[in-house]
C-alpha cells in the first residue's frame, strides 16, 4: 500500500516556520564589542580615561596656586621623585601639577570645539 503525495501534501510538508527576526544591535553596543577586540585601541582608552579623570579632578590632585604657579627656587630642577612625580622645572613648579592643569584647559578647549561644530551644522 503505496501512499501516493499528493500536491497538497508536499505543500504542507515544504512549509517552514517563520524564524524570529534577529535581533537589531545598537549601533554603540557593535562600536564596544569591535573595541573590545582592538588591545591597542583599550590601552588608548585606558590611557584617555586616566587623563581625563586627572584633568576633571586636577583642582582636588594638586593646588593651581602653590604648585602650578608659584615659583619655589629652592626645588629647581629636582627629579621626579615622591613629593614631584615628574620633577620641577628652572622655576621650582610641579610639572605633573602643570601637566594636569593644562590638560584641563586642553579637554575644555577640544570639547568646546566640537560643540560649536556640531551646533553650526545643524
């Protein structure tokens, strides 16, 4: 007793269930996950979250007034040491306070830019 298909049988045999549709990634979450992958591109990360950080707490790590501008000619040019992490310069100032505060001024300068740019094209 062979059981002949008929054309509706293969019709009904041939039917696929729909799949889910994949789901959609955020543009952000594939930009981390492709970061992820890049340890040069982390340890660029890494690097600019520490400036970043310092530039932000810069007022809390070392004082503007007593370390980055006056001027102490008894610790002129002195090493790096613990009381000066990368020395002092020919004036007796803290370059690691300096560079920190400076980068303060770089950070606001670099993000005020690129506001402005953003705001004139829209």
């Amino acid at each position: 007793m062979s059981k002949e298909m008929t054309l509706e049988d293969c019709a009904e045999s041939a039917k696929v269930e729909p799949r889910a549709a994949p789901k959609k990634r955020s543009p952000w979450l594939e930009v981390w996950q492709r970061l992820k992958r890049n340890k040069m591109a982390m340890l660029g990360l890494y690097i600019l979250t520490i400036v970043v950080f310092a530039a932000v707490f810069a007022g809390f790590i070392a004082d503007y007034e007593t370390m980055v501008v006056a001027q102490n000619l008894g610790d002129r040019l002195q090493g790096p040491s613990f009381q000066y992490w990368l020395g002092t310069d020919e004036f007796g100032r803290d370059i690691f306070a300096r560079l920190i505060h400076g980068a303060r001024v770089s950070l606001l300068v670099g993000v005020l830019s690129v506001g402005i740019s953003v705001v004139g094209q829209t």
